[in-house]
DNA sequence: TCAGATATATCCATCCCGGATACAACGAGA
DNA sequence: TCTCGTTGTATCCGGGATGGATATATCTGA
C-alpha cells in the first residue's frame, strides 16, 4: 500500500519537522533540537534552517504561533512556529519510510554486527 | 560519542548501498531494490543512480565485481558492484543515524498514534 | 533479421545545502 | 543611558545533487 509519492521531502525538511513535533519552537531553538537530537552529526545552518521554514511554511506544512511563551521572557526577535496537521502527516508518513529503512539495514545486518565506526 | 562528522552520505547514496548490502547487484537492479525496499515511494532515476554509482567507486564505498553470476544468464552489459569495508561501515553509521530519527519520531508521537495518511 | 525490452551512460535545468554576511533586538554592566 | 557582546532572523552566493530526457549498445524472442 501507500504507492504514490505525493511531496518528497528534504533531509533538512524532515528534520525542522521532526524538531517541531515536540512542540512550538523558534528558528534558533530548532538548530539546537537538530544537533541533539542527531547526536551533533547533523547541524542545520543559518541558511538551511530559515529556508527551510519559509518553503515548509509556503507549503502549509507549519505555521507561525502568535508567541506565547509561558516560562520564557518574551523576546521580540523571535518567531514561533508548530506543526499544522498536514505538517504532521507528512511527517508521520517521512517516519514510516525512515522506519522501513531501517528494517531494511538490520534486514541486511547493518545494525546487528557491531560494525566498527570509521 | 560520535561527535564527528567524517563524510556526509546522500539519500540516494544511502539506498545505494543499502540495496548493496544485500549483496552484489547491477545497476538496474539496484533500481528496483530501491523501489521495493521503499514500496515504491522512492525510486531513482537513471541519472541519479549512475551518477551516484561512480562517486561512491571514486570514493571507495563500492567497487566492482567480476561479473560471477551463477543463476543468471550472463549479460555483457550488466556491470555488478559490491560494497567495500569501508563502504559497509559509512552505509552502518548512516543506518544508526536513520535509527536514532526513528526513534526521536516515536518519541514525538509520530509513529505510535496512527497518523491519517495524506 | 527485425522489434522491443534491458542496461548503461551522459546532458541539462532546477533545486538544495552550507557558509558568509548583514542587520535588528536583547541583556548586562558602568 | 550608553555601549558592548550575544541572541536571533534573514539574504546572498558558489558548489553540488537530483531527476527527467536522451542516446547508444546488447540481449531475447518471433
């Protein structure tokens, strides 16, 4: 099932997403969710990041979030954003296939064998 | 650990070697290894796959085979390659990465509830 | 021998990435 | 309140990857 391919997505695209499904967050927070997330082996930049946010949010994929920082001062500068629940499929969908790549690595004892790192 | 980030790998380069792991193929098999392990929601162009095929030669990810089939017909055309050492172990720390994203996208809620599909 | 499928390879326009740069707004301290 | 370093957003540019179209050669079957 699920043959079609509807809007491929970016590395860099399903990582902001990713980030954003914990939660609303702003562009600089995201970079930071990014690094750890992955363990620091993929860093978003500057570039990348707002770019990224503009396409998504052009794609209805995310939406700004009026602020509303509860626990945080409040700084003018930054812009929220969250998932809108298109985002969320898309994203859930981008999961699934990462999912199924890496059954697919084990499948072929990638993950099994401790392969020594380079 | 694993701060470091040695050689970046493409998505297609990925599946590359990830079909490889398999086992030696060809190119145009390859293709269809793709799509099946992706259910048909990736598949690579010619353009991409040859492409693709002679960087990770260059950089000593795959290399080729002596022809060797023992089921197959034979075919002149068909040129088959397999992954080296080192190209197993990139392929190994990318499929760990691909896990960890797995993992922090169950951790969001993006795999366990059941996302409507788009 | 001829037609169609298989298989590899290259070309080209488009898109994406990462780093550099610029600029605005915040907080701390004198 | 003035200045300074940091935080945060945004744009620009060069290098590289993508994928679709095209070209060409070889295999298979009629």
């Amino acid at each position: 099932m699920a043959k079609g391919n509807p809007p491929p997505l970016t590395p860099a695209a399903f990582q902001v997403l990713l980030a954003l499904a914990r939660g609303r967050a702003h562009g600089y927070r995201i970079m930071g969710f990014v690094s750890e997330i992955t363990d620091g082996s993929v860093q978003l930049g500057p570039g990348t990041l707002y770019r990224t946010l503009a396409r998504l949010a052009a794609d209805g994929l995310v939406e700004e979030a009026p602020d509303m920082s509860e626990d945080e001062p409040h700084d003018a500068r930054r812009r929220y954003y969250q998932l809108t629940g298109l985002g969320r499929q898309v994203a859930a969908r981008e999961a699934r296939l990462l999912e199924r790549l890496t059954a697919a690595a084990a499948d072929a004892g990638l993950l099994s064998r401790q392969e020594k790192s380079a």
